[in-house]
C-alpha cells in the first residue's frame, strides 16, 4: 500500500527555468520485509524514456536511482548535491513511484533499506530531500510527480484555470510563463494508488506519460501544448475512467495537482513544424522532405463562368476533348484566383511585385514566392464526367512556425489536406493488418479497397489517413478549417498515437 500525505509547510517556493535536469527514483522491491511495488521500475524507465527520446533531455542530465540504488544515503546526499548545483535558467523534473506515509510532523518516502523498525531513520522527508533544497536553490521551475497514495492532503494555493478565446501569439506568452511549481500526485487524499497487470504500470503513471507524449488529444491544447491544467484534468478523468472500466476494482482514484504559477504554463511544448514532424507510420518510408498542402474541389461543369446552357453541353463521357474544353472553361476563374492571391501577397504579407512570380494558361496556373509555391490544377473529374475536379497545392519554402501572422488568409481557398509521398511499393496486405491492430487497440474506422488501391483509417480523433496506392501517397486530413500550424500539429497528434499502436507496455 502506498501512503503519503503533504502538509502546509512542506510546500515550497519555485519560479521558473529553461534547460532540464531530473531525478527519477523508483523502488519496486525492498531490501527488508517491505511489501513490493508493482511495476514502479517500468514506471521509472518509461518516464526516463519520455525525457530522453520524447523531450531530448541529454542523458547526462538525467540521474535514475531504482531499487537497491535508491538508498536513504543517496536520497539525502545525492538528491540535496544535484539540487545544489541547479542554475537560474534551469528546470528540475522529480518523479518517485513507491511507498510513502506521513510520519513525524512531514511527508516520507521510502527507500530501498527502509525498515519497518526504524522508519523515522530509514525514510526521508520530503522537505529535507527536495523541498528545503529547492526552495534554497538558484532554480526557479520545478515539476513534481509522485505515484504514491495521498492521504491527508491539505491544498496549498488554488490553481489557475486556462483562459480562453486569445489570440496565438498571446497564447503562446500565456503558457510560457516564467515562474511555476507544480506538483501532480497519482491519487486524492485518503485514497490508494493501483497498478494495471494489464498495462503492467501503475495505471496513473501510464496515463501521465501518454499524455505528456502527446497521445491522447484530450490532454492537448491548441494541439500542441500540454499545460498544467490540460494534464491534470485529463488525468482526472482517464484514471477513474480506466479503473472504472477495465479493472474490477471497487475504489476510488483521483489524481490530484497542487499549482502554484503567476499565469497556466506548458509543462511541455509539442514543437510543431517540419523539423520534428518526421514521425513512423506502419513501416513507411515516408518522403516528409516533399510534404505538402492541398485542397480538391469538384464543381459541376455547367455551373462554371463561361458554360452556355443555350449552346454547350455537359460532357457525358471522359476525353481528351472534354478535358481541354474544361480546361478553357476555367482559365477565367484561376486567372481571377491567382490574381487575388497576388494581391493578397502584397496586402498581408508585404511583399513588393518583384518577390512575386505569377503564370497562367488554359486549366491552370502558379504562384511563386520566397515563402511558398501554389499551384492550381484543373481536369476532368475521373470519377465523373460532367464535373471538373480542381487541385490546389501549396508547398511551403519556409519552417511552418516561421510563417507570417494571417498567412492562411492569403488565399481564397485553403488547404485542408496533408500530402506526404511514399518511399518505395507499399504492401497493401501488411498496411490492412496494421491499421486493423489501430482499430482493434485504440478505435476508430477502416475502410479498405484493393481493387482501387487505398486505404482510409479515421481515427478516434476525428483526423482521417488515405494510404493511395496508385500514386504512392498519404493524405491526412484533420478536422475542420485549420492554419497550417494547426494541420500539423492535428495530424502529429494522431501520428504519434499510431505510431504507438502496438506498444501497450511503454517503452
């Protein structure tokens, strides 16, 4: 049983920092009669995992004390030296999973040699170990995570709750606030923490590290940020939910998060853009380098500028001579689109003619600037010929998160599919199997055709995945009207749930 319990004065003052180091103690087996903590080592080596791969905290920052390493010495000597050495800019990330209780007037944890016989001289106060020697170091971010029971807490100050309906760039100063503490504990006062056989975790700290992966959208904000209160209210939620669901206990757990901020803060920030979108899926070989945007548009033919209903006709059957009298019929329309981006292009983004080259012919035409290609395509509908299907591309010449503010409001018509081709043939039987295994571990909907040759998986989420064998290409389409930002960040949301698919242990 886990047992811990935090008291008023145990709480201390930390700001903020930027560079990372972190400490990560986990003791699952003990060196006395001590009853055993299940899966606390997996639960340290996938925390260790998230800071290393996902975060990219240099391994050298990272100090993990498991078992017979995590002794009373080394907690008291060792944990106090590496607080010590913290700097102003630094940021100091503590995880623990094991037993702990209140003793003694302070909240103790246990150690490798606890002994049942002497408790007072074989655990450690918190506020000797980590609290004391924070609030007297340089470093001013702190984030605390603790998989124990909580029994008897007292809040320490109220969080704060995130403001809505900013604009980005304010929300992006909004979550960077420069000073927070932040302490998130595995259950609610008086309450126990479980492990999972199933998920051979503790159930608490396996929904923690797959919200801070960034797996689970609920724990999202604006796609890309995981704050303080996105992670706690998500972990509110995902943990009685899975208790409830698929275990057969009958008891409570409640994570419970004492904040202390000047303002809601990112606990980790996704990054968006192209130099880290470059995620697996399903063993593709995907060209991330030749990604770009793209919008379709089916029109009827007669409803086109230029039809006349009294004189032309609908075309009945696909030809060469359908396509180029479609073609005519829409030089007008892209001449006049391509005209207002260029306008556009000088209005919002500032740019002068000569930053600007412009062409247009019969059924088609580009735009080209330092920040970005566009090209519109147009042709006889394959699917159906009295439609035209219209193809807009826009390939980006600059870093997504580099784009001018309202870039998306330079065109009339925006992008709402990612493009990404495929390396090599595609193996349309293993790629069925694999998002069958999506659907089977974590939802969503599979449709499949290998006489046309595609594969289309909509995820839980919302956010759609056509594999085409035909020109060897993956289209992702996330939900709704995004900015290319949002589109990204949606679709890398989704990617890396996908590419976790088959890892219900984390790693």
């Amino acid at each position: 049983m886990k047992i811990l319990r935090f008291g008023v004065e145990e709480i201390m003052d930390v700001i903020a920092s930027q560079q990372t180091y972190a400490v990560i103690i986990a003791v699952e087996n003990y060196q006395f009669n001590i009853s055993q903590v299940h899966y606390a080592e997996n639960d340290a080596r996938a925390f260790y995992s998230w800071l290393i791969n996902d975060m990219g905290v240099p391994i050298e920052n990272v100090k993990m004390w498991i078992n017979q390493d995590a002794t009373a010495t080394a907690l008291r000597q060792e944990l106090s030296y590496e607080i010590r050495n913290l700097q102003e800019d630094n940021r100091f990330i503590f995880y623990y999973a094991g037993h702990g209780f209140y003793a003694d007037g302070s909240n103790r944890i246990t150690t490798w040699d606890t002994h049942t016989a002497n408790l007072s001289g074989t655990t450690v106060a918190l506020k000797d170990i980590l609290f004391d020697p924070l609030h007297n170091s340089e470093c001013n971010k702190s984030l605390i995570f603790i998989d124990a029971c909580a029994s008897h807490i007292q809040e320490q100050f109220p969080s704060r709750d995130l403001l809505s309906e900013m604009s980005n760039n304010e929300f992006v100063d909004f979550v960077r606030s420069s000073n927070y503490q932040a302490m998130f504990l595995s259950c609610s006062p008086g309450e126990k923490s479980y492990p999972s056989n199933i998920l051979q975790h503790g159930i608490w700290t396996y929904h923690l590290i797959k919200a801070l992966k960034g797996d689970v959208r609920e724990a999202l904000v604006r796609d890309q940020y995981i704050t303080d209160t996105s992670l706690q209210n998500y972990l509110r939620q995902a943990v009685p939910e899975f208790i409830r669901s698929r275990t057969t206990l009958r008891a409570n757990q409640t994570p419970w998060a004492q904040i202390s901020s000047s303002n809601t803060f990112a606990v980790c920030d996704l990054g968006i853009d192209e130099q880290n979108f470059d995620l697996p899926l399903m063993g593709i070989d995907l060209a991330y380098e030749d990604m770009m945007f793209r919008q379709n548009e089916a029109q009827n033919v007669r409803n086109l500028p230029g039809f006349n209903r009294s004189t032309h006709r609908e075309p009945e059957y696909h030809s060469g001579n359908a396509n180029n009298f479609i073609n005519r019929l829409m030089t007008t329309p892209i001449s006049e689109e391509i005209n207002t981006i260029y306008e556009r292009c000088k209005d919002i983004l500032g740019l002068r003619r000569r930053d600007i080259t412009k062409s247009v012919q019969d059924g088609g035409g580009s735009l080209d600037s330092s920040l970005f290609r566009f090209t519109i395509d147009s042709l006889q509908n394959p699917d159906n010929p009295k439609q035209v299907m219209i193809i807009r591309t826009l390939i980006l010449l600059t870093d997504a998160n580099e784009l001018p503010e309202n870039f998306e409001r330079v065109f009339p018509i925006r992008p709402d599919e990612i493009v990404i081709p495929i390396n090599g043939e595609i193996d349309f039987d293993l790629m069925v199997e694999k998002f069958e295994d999506a659907e089977d571990e974590i939802g969503g909907n599979l449709v499949e055709d290998d006489i046309r040759g595609y594969i289309e998986y909509q995820a839980p989420d919302g956010v759609k995945f056509t594999i085409l064998t035909a020109t060897n290409e993956l289209i992702i389409k996330p939900r709704g009207t995004r900015t290319i930002m949002e589109m990204l960040s949606s679709a890398k949301t989704s990617l890396i749930a996908l590419s976790h698919v088959n890892q219900l242990e984390l790693e």
